[in-house]
C-alpha cells in the first residue's frame, strides 16, 4: 500500500504538482470555483438574426455538489461596443440550479447597426461576485483563471460609400448590357440600355439612394417618373417605378423594376416592365 502511495506521488510530482498539498488545494469539499467555459469569441453583428435569442453564454462550477440555487453578478466593460447600439441583454445576472455544475444561459444579443465601425468593437465581461459566499471567482486556488470572458463584434459592411455607382462598368441584368453610372450627392444617373431594348441604347434614368440609417451601406430606391429619353426611331419614353427598390453598397448592386411608357397619340402608353439589377463588375 505504501509502495503504491509513493507511486502516485511520484506520477503527481512529474506533472509538476506536489502531491499532499494538490489533494488538499482542490478538496471541492472544502474549495469551490465559478468561472466562465469559453474565454473568447467573435460573433458577427448580424449572428442574433438566425439565432433569434443571441449567443448562449454559459459558466461552470467546480465544488461539491450544493444543494441550493445560487447566482452570478457579471460586470460589463465595453470597447468602442454600446448597450443596445451594439449589443443587447436582459440583465447582467446568471442562476446556478441546485446540484448542477453549468449555468443557465446567459443570453447576448448581437445588434445590426448598417454602419461599418471604424474601431474594433469589443466587450469584456467580468464575473463581479457570487451570492454564494463560500464559492471562489475563477479556477484555482492561486492565479485563478477563467474569470472574465472576451466577446468581439464583427462588421459586416464594408467601408466603401455610394461613390463606387460613379462608374462605366456597371452590368444591367435586363438584357446584359453594360451601362453608365455617374453619382452626384444620393442620386445616381444611369445611362445605356437600361430596358433591353437595342433601339433605345442611350436611356437615362436618375435614381435617389436613401440609406436605412444615416452612413449606412444599404437603403431603399427610388425615382419619380422619368423621362427617360427618345429611341432611333423617334419615340420618346418615360419610366415608372414599379414596386420597391433596394441597394447594397457592399455587394455593389441596385435593384429595380422599370414600368416603360412611351407617346402614342398625345398619351403615354405601357409598354412593358423590366427587372433590373445593376451590378458593380
């Protein structure tokens, strides 16, 4: 029995812990341990729109098994990142069920702000205090570990403006077409075959582009009637919007459906309507 002892001594000292004084450090009758599992991860802004409640986060405990409940005070230190700007949460508190070694959920949810951040958004949170007296912050019984977790929020815009629509290589999906774009403040002008029709080649049409939010990457399309110019043969046409129109700035795409109308007889007459999506090549 000694002999066998002294064995797992020995096998403890070469895993660089000294026996007696490991079996004591972490008697869990005697020594208990809250801390987080993860330590960090970056989350999309846009991750709480698939996962509905946010990213589950979860603490553990390390002890003999207790058998009332007890909860977690987290502290929230924020980096260029801004409650319910950036991210949301229900409260900064966390239950521990009686008898289980993992936390309730703790859920955080990611916030789409449209907007591409200029600093690295991040959010570090600290486990404050334990209402449970007799349980220990972090891992361990020197240095402990684990007690504070780093979440980093990810744009996913990108950093370019409407400028990028100033451009003489845009695609025109209706007809395959390449067309002029030229940008002055939120309106585009485009000019080319915009409704696949080989005779009226140099149609024009100016678009307003209003974002979502101020700054941001993706909006909404529109355009009164406009008259849009006068084919080879002479007639000359109007377009129409037809239903919404959206724009992504990241993506380099407009999209919109053209009503077409030309005279006929002093009156203006429908012709037909093109989908259209205009792309950045």
């Amino acid at each position: 029995m000694k002999t066998f002892k002294l064995i797992v001594c020995l096998f403890l000292v070469f895993l660089n812990s000294a026996c007696d004084e490991d079996v004591q450090n972490y008697d869990f009758e005697k020594y208990k341990f809250v801390s987080f599992i993860d330590e960090e991860v970056s989350l999309p802004e846009t991750y709480s729109i698939d996962n509905v409640l946010g990213y589950p986060l979860y603490l553990q405990y390390d002890g003999s098994v207790l058998d009332e409940d007890f909860t977690v005070n987290l502290k929230f230190t924020e980096s260029f990142a801004q409650k319910d700007v950036d991210y949301s949460i229900a409260s900064t508190v966390v239950t521990f069920k009686a008898g289980e070694i993992r936390s309730e959920p703790f859920y955080i949810a990611t916030i789409d702000d449209l907007l591409n951040s200029a600093e690295d958004r991040s959010l570090e949170i600290e486990i404050e205090s334990v209402s449970n007296s007799n349980i220990s912050i972090g891992v361990g019984v020197v240095n402990q570990s684990n007690k504070t977790f780093l979440l980093n929020l990810l744009d996913n815009e990108c950093s370019e403006t409407t400028s990028i629509f100033n451009s003489s290589a845009i695609n025109n999906s209706a007809g395959g077409a390449t067309v002029n774009g030229s940008v002055s403040g939120d309106i585009v002008t485009l000019v080319g075959n915009l409704i696949s029709y080989g005779a009226f080649s140099n149609a024009e049409l100016g678009i307003t582009l209003t974002p979502e939010v101020a700054g941001a990457t993706i909006g909404t399309v529109t355009f009164d009637a406009y008259d849009a110019g006068t084919d080879n043969d002479g007639y000359v046409y109007q377009f129409r919007q037809n239903g919404g129109g959206t724009y992504d700035v990241c993506a380099g795409e407009i999209k919109i459906k053209i009503d077409v109308y030309y005279i006929s007889g002093g009156a203006w007459v429908f012709w037909k309507t093109t989908n259209n999506t205009f792309k950045i090549e």
